[in-house]
C-alpha cells in the first residue's frame, strides 16, 4: 500500500486554479520532493495533504485514509512544517516541545521531548524564551518539533529556508535518517541540489500541473541534464 | 509625488478597509436608534404629570393645593374618600401615571393649629432606572410647590410665628408601588437610589471581563496568524472544538483574574462616593439570597462565554495584531451599551426598539439580573439564560465550523448554497 495516493488533486482559491488536477504516490520510507517556482503549487498541495485546506477535486488518500472524511485520523500520523512556520513565544524550546507531545502521547511525552531536544541540538539555550532564539535556532526548533513525533508522514516545506550552510546540512543529514527509519518525507524545496542529495523521487510541478516525476537520475539522463535545474528549465521551456 | 504624500497616501490605503469601517458604522446606526429612543423619553418627561386625586377635605388650604394640581398635572381620577384608592390606583396606571394623591380630612385644620397637614402619595413605580424616575421628579416638584405656595400664604396672613412650621406647612407621607408588592414610606426616588449603587457592581464587573476577556481572545488568534503557529496547532491531532473552547476557557479565567483585580480598585473608589440615604433594603426584602447569586452567577458564566466566542468569531478575522485590535472596539460597544442602559433604566420601562437590542446583546443578561431577582422577575432572568446559551451554543458551531474551513488561512470560504443560488439567478 502506498503511504500518499494523490488522484487529479484539484484547489481553487475563487475563481484562482492553483493546483490542476494533479497525480502521483508515495511508497512507505520514500522521500519525494515536489519541485517548482514560486506560485507553482508547491505549499498549497503540501497544505492540502495536511488537512489544512479542503479540496476542489480529485481525491487523496493516506495510508488508506481519506482525507476528504478521515482528517482527523491522518492527523494522528503527520508531522507538518510549514515554510515559515513559528513557535509561541513566551515559551522556551523545552516548554514549547512539551507542548506539542502532550497532543501525541499525554502518558509518555517524556521520551517524546528529549527526542526533540536532540533533533534541535540547542544544547542550554532549550530552556531560554523562543523570542531569544536567531531564524536558523528557531529552524532547529520547528524541525525537532516535526520529527520527534515519529510520524509516518513527514511533511516539510523548504525545510532549510533560511539556514546558512551548516544548519541546512544537519537538517538534511536530520531528514535522511528520519526515512531510514521508517518514516515517509513529502517535501517541497526550491534548492535543486537539496533535493538531488535527499529525495529518491521527484515530482517537477509548474503552473498547478505535474510536469514529470521520477527518480533525479533518471531525470537526469532522460533530459541530457547535468543537474535538475537544468532538467527543470528544459521540461518547463 | 512628495515623501509625505507617499507615505500618507499608502497609510489611508491600508487603512481604509471594511474592517476598519464596518464597526464604526454598526454601532453608530445603534447610538442613532438609542438616541431617537431617549429623546422620546424626553418628550414624555416634559408632559404633565398624570396622577388621582383623592381629597376628603375641602377647605381653604386643601383647595389652594387642589388648585396647583389641577393647573400643573393631568388627573385622571377624583374622589373623595380613601376607600377609592384601589379604582384610583387601577385607573392611574392604566392611563400611565405616577401617583394617586390624597389629601385627608383634617389637613386645613391642621394647618390653621400650626401642625404641618400631611399630604399621602402612593406612587405606582414604573421601573427601577434612573431615567424612569424623572416623571415622578415632576410631581415631586409641584408637591414642594404647594409646600411653598401654603407657605407663602401663611406669612402674608401673619397667622404663625413658629418659623420652621411656615416654611414647612405640610409633610408627604409616601408608599410605593411596585410590581404587585407595596413599600410603605419610601419614594420610587429612593429605591431606583439606592438600587442604582446597588446593582453598579454588576454591570461594571461584566464589562470589565468582556472588554479584558475578548482582548485576549482576538489578539491570541492574530498572533496565531502572524506568529504563523496557526498552522501548526490546525495539523496536530485535536480536535477544532478543543482548540475554540481551550482558548474561550483560557480567557475567561485570565479575565476574571483581571476583572477581580480591577474591580478591587473599583470598589474603594465608589466607597469614596457612597451617600447613605438611612433606608435598609432588607427592611423591604429587596435583598439578594443565595439562590439569586447563583442565578447571576450561572448568567453571567454563559454571557461570558457566549462574548467570548463571539470574539473567537472575530477573530478568525483578524490577520494581525494591528486588526486585531479594531475588531476589539465592537465588542468594547456592545458591553459599554448595555451598561448604561442597565445602570439609567429599566428594562420593563425602555422603549420596543431599545429593549430589542439590549435582550438581544447577551451581555445585558447578568447586568439585568440582580434588579429582576430583586423583584421575582424570574421569567427575564430565565428566558435571558436561556437566549444566551441558545446565542453561544450557535456561535460556538460557527467558530468551529469556521476553523474547519479554509477561511482561517486563506481569507476565503466556500459557500456552496450561494454559489448555488447565484448559479440559479443568472
């Protein structure tokens, strides 16, 4: 069974069509990566998938639920990071950890939280106020915050946004074992070369259509590319 | 264009929206409705007093004050015996009027043997507000008129020279009527007096924790919104009802905290302006028991609740903080309104269009209360109750169901019925 079964997945804003009927599946441990230009419909299908936003058309299932009737179970299984996403900010690191386990598993956050704390490696500062925290801290924070739930779908969007090169590093070294260990990871990146290092699928969408999906290397040599930027100007010219 | 100008120019821009306006707009379309209510009031309290005379005495000093109340009040029944007070009382209220007065038989004599005549007004009290005692004010002016007139006469005659007799020839002796129950030797003056700083708290405690409590409300969904938490918290596994009644309870409690804080304040400055009048209430059983503070109590928890939840509702509108606090400022009306209008008037006196709008602003409810329970109106306070749990439980479903749209994050909500119908008429 897939983990994601996408089926000419429409959204409309008004009369704006910004996702036109597309396609595609994840298996189980799988990392995909959607790719696109800005205002392609990157974020607007990582929302829909998150059970942010209803649907116009299509249907979309995850492991085995639907979205469109069993929100509320898919949410037991995703993690969501959106693009710019942010925490409370009167609480520390620690507390705001805290906060999101006791959604989860109220008995045993415990384990829960110093997963976190190690995914978002803030050593001492975990316990200092998120409004102390720079842009790449509070990065770590939202990552930690998304894959120490262990969840069966992770859903990133641009999950190095703002990282200097180190920060992007860990976080992506962070991305790959969390699919190593079981976890599916659907994300959305404008860095080609992110996603050539961490996706074994891609899917190149522009203007709300899957333009070609496959696996970067396959891309590759199908288009005569060196790289994926250029496998994407050549399908999207 | 200059710099000033660009900078002018984009601010209006930015400030001219319909969240901007459409307050505003609401609550002077209220003021205009509550204005022309008042000056109808007004109108009415420029009237001449109606009231019943009954007289059994028909001498000299009776006559000069029948003259006074004849020229300067409407009478819409005359008799001359006490033993008519009953038909008196009856016809004065249906005609609308303030009182029934009675002059006895000794009064003249009295006077002429330098003892004040004692004049008897049993007032039929209309309602506990402040405002709805300027009609009776009328009458007690033309009643210190006569007074003053009797007076008058006594020095030109010389016929006494006991100076506080003179300047004081008659004294009122005064019974109330109110709501099928009778307070003998009180004015309807006295009681709305003393019932007025009685029932101040209430309504002062409610505003406070609506205009503290629905802050907080509104500011905590913008700062979702624009410290993008909003996003996160919508995809963890809970449920949209949690998320509305955890943040409605969170705020109740921290307005309440306020509101006691506030109010602590509060109560020493009106000690300061505390006037004793040297009447007991519990002498009149106008006393609230235990089971009544509950009652207030239970409306005020469910006016709380219904306000907050309106302001969820608004607040799913805000985008910021700086929105958020525009969409405050209704909320702020609407607990300021019907604050004053339960503090300078009764509910069973105001006029149809005001006592639509204050039954129909949920706050209103517990400031209402304790005057009701006062009086055994127990049918207000209930059917309050009920109308504003009725009013929060709908407007609980609609932050809900607003939090199950995409209006939350994308400013947008699908309306399948209109687009329907629109489809329809074109």
């Amino acid at each position: 069974m897939a983990a994601v079964e996408v089926k000419n997945l429409v959204k409309k804003y008004g009369s704006l069509d910004a996702v036109k009927g597309i396609s595609f599946s994840i298996s189980e441990g799988e990392i995909f990566g959607l790719i696109g230009p800005n205002g392609a419909g990157k974020t607007t299908t990582l929302r829909v998938l998150s059970t942010l936003l209803s649907i116009n058309g299509g249907s979309v299932t995850i492991h085995g639920y639907d979205l469109s009737k069993q929100a509320a179970e898919i949410r037991k299984l995703i993690s969501y990071l959106p693009e710019d996403a942010g925490a409370y900010k009167n609480l520390s690191g620690r507390a705001y950890l805290q906060f999101i386990a006791n959604f989860f598993d109220p008995k045993d956050t415990k384990t829960m939280v110093q997963k976190g704390i190690e995914i978002t490696d803030l050593g001492a500062r975990i316990d200092d106020r998120v409004d102390t925290y720079s842009k790449g801290m509070m990065r770590r924070l939202l990552v930690g915050r998304a894959l120490m739930t262990n969840p069966k779908l992770a859903i990133l969007d641009e999950p190095t946004s703002g990282l200097d090169v180190i920060n992007a590093q860990e976080i992506r070294k962070l991305v790959k074992s969390t699919a190593y260990s079981g976890t599916t990871v659907l994300l959305s990146s404008h860095n080609m070369l992110e996603v050539e290092f961490l996706c074994d699928r891609i899917a190149l969408i522009s203007e709300g259509k899957i333009i070609e999906t496959g696996k970067p290397t396959t891309l590759m040599q199908k288009y005569q590319a060196r790289n994926i930027e250029e496998v994407f100007v050549r399908t999207v010219s | 264009m200059s710099g000033l100008g660009n900078i002018t120019k984009k601010e209006i821009r930015e400030l001219l929206t319909p969240a901007t306006f459409i307050p505003i707009i609401v609550v002077a379309l209220i003021f205009a409705t509550m204005g022309t209510s008042i000056q109808g009031l007004q109108e009415q309290s420029s009237d001449p007093p109606v009231i019943g005379i009954i007289t059994e005495d028909t001498s000299e000093y009776s006559a000069m004050a029948l003259t006074i109340l004849h020229t300067n009040a409407k009478s819409v029944f005359n008799s001359t015996s006490i033993a008519d007070l009953q038909n008196g009382l009856e016809t004065v209220k249906q005609h609308d009027g303030v009182a029934v007065v009675f002059i006895p038989k000794n009064f003249t004599d009295r006077i002429s043997q330098e003892e004040q005549g004692t004049i008897e007004v049993y007032w039929i009290m209309k309602g506990t507000g402040i405002m709805d005692s300027i009609s009776s004010g009328t009458l007690h002016l033309l009643l210190s008129y006569i007074n003053t007139n009797l007076s008058k006469h006594l020095i030109e005659q010389n016929t006494s020279v006991n100076a506080s007799f003179v300047l004081s020839p008659t004294n009122r002796v005064e019974t109330t009527f109110y709501k099928n129950r009778q307070f003998p030797g009180i004015s309807p003056n006295t009681i709305a007096g003393m019932l007025a700083s009685q029932s101040m708290l209430i309504p002062l405690v409610m505003m406070m924790i609506i205009i503290m409590a629905g802050g907080i409300v509104i500011t905590s969904m913008a700062l979702e919104k624009e410290n993008k938490t909003l996003e996160t918290l919508l995809t963890l596994p809970v449920k949209r009802t949690s998320i509305v009644t955890g943040k409605i309870i969170a705020a109740a409690v921290i307005g309440l905290i306020l509101a006691v804080i506030y109010m602590m304040g509060m109560q020493f400055y009106f000690k300061g302006f505390e006037l004793s009048v040297g009447v007991n209430l519990a002498t009149y059983d106008l006393v609230l028991t235990t089971a009544d503070f509950l009652w207030i109590g239970f409306s005020l928890f469910l006016a709380l609740i219904a306000g907050l939840s309106l302001c969820m509702l608004l607040g799913s509108f805000a985008k910021n903080y700086k929105s958020a606090q525009t969409l405050t400022f209704p909320i702020t009306m609407l607990a300021l309104i019907p604050m004053f209008i339960t503090i300078f008037a009764d509910f069973d006196t105001l006029p149809l269009a005001v006592k639509v709008l204050t039954f129909a602003i949920p706050f209103s409810h517990p400031m209402m209360a304790s005057r009701a329970l006062l009086f055994d109106d127990y049918l207000l306070v209930i059917g309050g109750i009920v109308y504003v749990g009725i009013f929060a439980l709908i407007t609980i479903s609609i932050v809900v169901w607003v939090f199950k749209t995409d209006r939350l994050l994308t400013g947008t909500t699908k309306f399948k019925w209109l687009k329907a119908l629109k489809r329809r008429r074109f």
